[in-house]
C-alpha cells in the first residue's frame, strides 16, 4: 500500500506527523530564548538595585550588598561628605537602600530634600548632634521609610512638622535626646506607628493630645528615664491599643486610682526605679489583661489587700524586689490565681508566716528571696523573744533555736523578769518583762528575727525556680524542703555561709534529680560550698562525702543550757542577710 493520495497511511505520517516533529524544537527554543530573556531582565534590574556604587564615589561612606538591598553606613564624618554619598545613590536611579546609617558624625541640620530620590527603608542618625530637623528633609522617603531612628543626638523637642509625612513608619527611636515636653500633636500623621521609644530625655510635661493620631496602631511607648511626676493620664488614655508602657525611672512618688483607665489591652506595664512607697488600692482595676507587672527599685512599704484587684485572671509575672517591704503581701497576692514568678529580692521581709503563699502559690514556678534585710541582732533576739511571749504557747525547739543563736553571737537576752511557768511535752509557757524599747536598725523601724515555718513552702506545688542566693543561710533542712523539692529544677543556695550537717544530705539527691530534667541546674553555674567544722574548711557541697556529714539520729532533750540543748536536735536555721530565719 504505497498510494498516498487519499488520505492513505503514507499521506497522514507526511502530512500529520512529520510537521509536529519538526516544529517542537522550534517551539522548545522560543520558549528557552523567552526564558533566558527574562532571567536576564530580571537580574539586570536586580544588578540595578543591588550594585553598590564605585567606592571612591561614597568616600567615607561605606556600602555593602543584603539580600534586601544597599547597606550603607557613614561614620565619623561631616555634612558635606554625606551629601556627596547621597549625590552618588541618587544616580543609581532605583535602588533599594535598605539601611542607611549616619552614626557619629557632625551633623547638626538635616538639611530639606537631601534624601530627595532615595528609595530608604530604614534610616539611622545617631549620636551626629542633631539639633534641627528642617521640614521637608523627610518628605521625599515618607511612602517608604518603615523605621527611623534619631537617637543620642541633641533635639529639644519632637520634630513634628518633618515627621508628619511619614505616613508608613512603623518604629520612631528618639532616645537619649533632652526633649522637655510633648505638646499636642506631637506625631500627627504617622498614622501607622507601632513602636515609638523616647526613653532618657529630659519629658517632664506630657500634654493632653500629645498621642493624637497614635490611638489605632501604638502598640509599645516607652516613656522611661524622664522626669516625669505623675502619669499623664489623660493623654495615654488615646492608645486604646497599646500593649506595653514602660514609665521606668521617673520621679513618680504616687500613682492613683484610674491613672492606667483606657489602656484597657495593656500587657505589660513597667514602673521600677521611681520613688513609689505605697500601691493603692484598684490602681490597676482597669488592666483587666495585665500580665507583667515590674515595680522593682521604689521604695514601697505597703501593698493594700486591694492593690491587684482587676489583674486576678491575666498577670503572671510580678516584680517587687528592691523595694522596703517588711511582710510578704499575701493578702494583696491572694486573688492573683495564675501568678508564675514572684520577685521579692532585697526587702526588709523579717517573717513568713505558714500561710504565706496560701491562696496563690500553687501556680508559682518562680520565687526570688535572694538578699533580704541586715537587722542589729542584739535587738532581734531580745524583741523576738517578747513578741513570743504573747503566745500562749512556745516551742522548746524554736526557744531552743533562739538561745543557741543568740548565745553564739555573743548576745545577751534580758530574762530577768522572766520566769518558766510551766513545761509539758514540747512546748513552754513564758512570762517575760516589759518589751525593749523601740530602737532603729539600719534606718529600720522593725528588727526581729526572721521565722521560717516548716510549712513556709507548702502551698508551692507548682515551683521550679528558687533562689536564696547570696544570703547568710547556715541551715537548710530536708524538712522545709520537702514540699517542693519534687519539682524545683533550679536551686541556688551559692554565696551563702551553709554549714556542713546532715540537714543538706537532701541536696544531693535533689541534684542528681535536678541534672536529669533539665540542662543545666543553677548549682553548674555557681558552687554551692558548705564549712565542715571538725576540719576547719570549705568543701564543695556535691562533692562532700555523706559520711562526713554526721548523718546520725539525735535525741530532742529537756532545755539546760542553750549550747547544750542545740546540740540535742538539727538545728535548721536561715539567716538572710544578717537577719535569722529558723527553719523548723
């Protein structure tokens, strides 16, 4: 069948097939040349953006290539260097300057229309003595410019007008300036602002309006390091999205009742390092989602019971360390349901009582008691042991605790209008004289010694974090511990004058627990180091011997002498900087 008229075999493979093969290469080749076209093109308008120019041509400035455009960084330099720079990236027509960072330099103007074809992401001035920013200098990178940061310079007040056109900023950086007042408007028309810090400059009046415009994106304003005397309430009640506040090291001496009202989104609020002395009463009743609360470094003496009411379901993290408290303020911390971490380093604290952490400690992972106060002991002994007196009852392990503690530090009890009444079982009836007269202990109105129940720890079923760090703890027993010592992972005790008794066998175990649950347990980072007596040295706790620790029952004896009868019992007893807790 050879015939290929008709439409026969022979005639649909010539005329079919044949035409196909032979245009698919061709076709293949349009679409590799279309393909290396566009490759081409688009490294090209890359190569646009992202070649930095010749070297000689930005001197001093220095550029370097990012994966989202030009780097470029002028240091040490002056205005007229700078603008050359800036002569040379506007020839590049389109590129990208991703970073555009003038640091130490002598820049005193920023001149108008200088960035005038710039396409600049993210603009640094710092520390270049900037004194004016001149009105139309920002105008030209306002659809673009995303963070602008003028900080360490020398303004004196907040450049409005230039910053008004900047109508997609995210972060305005104006720390370390000597601005002295936000006035009304101060930052109308950055209408997108996230984040804006104006920490360390001279803000000591805030007007009413000074946020307007800020109310719908602000999600973070620092405020710290001014001299501010009272939060401008008014004003902060605009940023009804706000999330963080920091007013940190101001010369706040009050806050009151309906001062955070509008913040009503408010997540963190930081108000350390101001002269606070008292929190009051439904201060914070409006911050329903509070959940970090940093008032460290004021000079607090009274927390009212009602001082948290309004945070009971959000806050978790509450710092309170340096400041004067002469109590935990369980009352206060009671309706905190879901607090984690508890900070009350370097107070006064001289008492826990058992029911201290009552109500709340059962959601608490972290305590920090680390430092607390030095107290004259030759008044701690003689006023504990009248304040004692009004019980009905005393324990002849804690009297037995007191005399030995007393007695070793040289210091003499006035009993001599005592009398002992009566002694049953373990416990003695006390008649004492008069109390000793008020005396002042360091600038403290209250010095006694601190008592750390056997129960201290016990509604603490949630803790992980401990640290009595750097304090003057000799004895920390199993007995004290025992309630949490299942589920601390870190424990410092390091910097504390620990004695090297059966009272710390319990550390070894926990340890070799500890080590397996997490990476690196607090006592890696620091030796925990306890003094062996019958050697006259220090020894690494972990690495002391069991044996050596004198771990041999004892028998609780009739109270003789306070030597003698301390010798009867483990005596458990902490003392926190100079001042004795006895842990029984």
């Amino acid at each position: 069948m050879t015939r290929t008229e008709g439409g026969g075999p022979a005639a649909r493979g010539a005329l079919g097939w044949a035409p196909a093969r032979a245009s698919a290469p061709r076709l293949l080749g349009a679409l590799l040349l279309l393909a290396l076209l566009g490759l081409a093109a688009a490294q090209g308008g890359q190569s646009g953006q992202n070649n930095c120019p010749a070297a000689a041509d930005i001197q001093p400035c220095g550029c370097t290539v990012k994966k989202n455009g030009l780097d470029i960084l002028c240091e040490a330099t002056e205005t007229q260097h700078i603008n050359k720079a800036m002569d040379a990236l506007k020839r590049r027509g389109n590129a990208v300057i991703f970073y555009l960072k003038l640091r130490h330099n002598a820049l005193p103007k920023l001149l108008q229309f200088v960035f005038l074809g710039l396409d600049i992401r993210h603009l640094t001035i710092h520390n270049s003595s900037l004194a004016v920013v001149e009105e139309s200098s920002l105008s030209s990178v306002g659809k673009k410019l995303t963070q602008l940061d003028l900080s360490q310079n020398i303004l004196t007040m907040v450049p409005s007008k230039a910053l008004s056109t900047l109508h997609h900023l995210l972060i305005l950086n104006l720390n370390h300036n000597k601005i002295s007042a936000i006035h009304n408007n101060a930052f109308l028309g950055l209408d997108t602002l996230e984040i804006l810090t104006l920490y360390e400059n001279k803000i000591d009046v805030v007007d009413v309006n000074a946020f307007e415009g800020l109310g719908k994106k602000l999600k973070r304003l620092n405020l710290g390091g001014n001299g501010l005397r009272q939060v401008p309430q008014k004003a902060l009640a605009t940023l009804e999205v706000l999330r963080k506040l920091e007013m940190q090291e101001n010369e706040l001496t009050e806050i009151r009742e309906g001062d955070f009202e509008g913040l009503r989104n408010l997540d963190t609020l930081n108000l350390q390092h101001n002269r606070l002395n008292t929190v009051p009463a439904k201060v914070f009743s409006h911050l329903k989602l509070l959940n970090s609360l940093e008032l460290e470094n004021n000079q607090i003496r009274f927390v009212d019971p009602d001082a948290f009411s309004g945070l009971e379901e959000n806050l978790q993290y509450l710092r309170l360390g340096d400041n004067k408290l002469n109590e935990i303020p369980s009352d206060a911390l009671r309706r905190l349901h879901r607090l984690r971490h508890l900070d009350l380093r370097v107070n006064n604290i001289t008492f826990i009582p058992d029911d201290a952490f009552s109500g709340f400690g059962d959601s608490i992972t972290f305590l920090n008691l680390q430092k607390n106060a030095k107290f004259s002991l030759k008044y701690t002994c003689n006023s504990y042991v009248w304040a004692r007196a009004h019980l009905p009852k005393i324990s002849l392990k804690l009297l037995a605790v007191l005399l030995y503690v007393c007695e070793r530090e040289a210091v003499k009890i006035d009993l001599k209008a005592s009398a002992v009444r009566k002694a049953t079982g373990d416990s003695v009836s006390l008649s004492l004289g008069p109390r000793p007269p008020t005396q002042s202990c360091g600038g403290l109105s209250c010095c006694s010694i601190l008592v750390l129940p056997g129960l201290a720890f016990e509604n603490l079923n949630s803790l992980e974090t401990l640290n009595l760090q750097n304090n003057k703890l000799e004895h920390v027993s199993e007995e004290v511990m025992e309630p949490i010592i299942d589920t601390v992972t870190h424990f410092d005790l390091s910097d504390n004058p620990l004695i090297c008794t059966c009272d710390l066998a319990w550390y070894h175990t926990w340890y070799r627990k500890a080590v397996g649950m997490v990476d690196e347990p607090a006592a890696h980072k620091r030796k925990t180091m306890c003094y062996l007596n019958s050697e006259h040295r220090e020894y690494n706790l972990l690495a002391l011997p069991l044996e050596k620790m004198q771990c041999v029952g004892k028998n609780l004896g009739q109270i003789s002498a306070a030597s003698h009868i301390f010798a009867n019992f483990v005596l458990s007893s902490v003392i926190l900087s100079g001042a004795a807790l006895l842990l029984i």
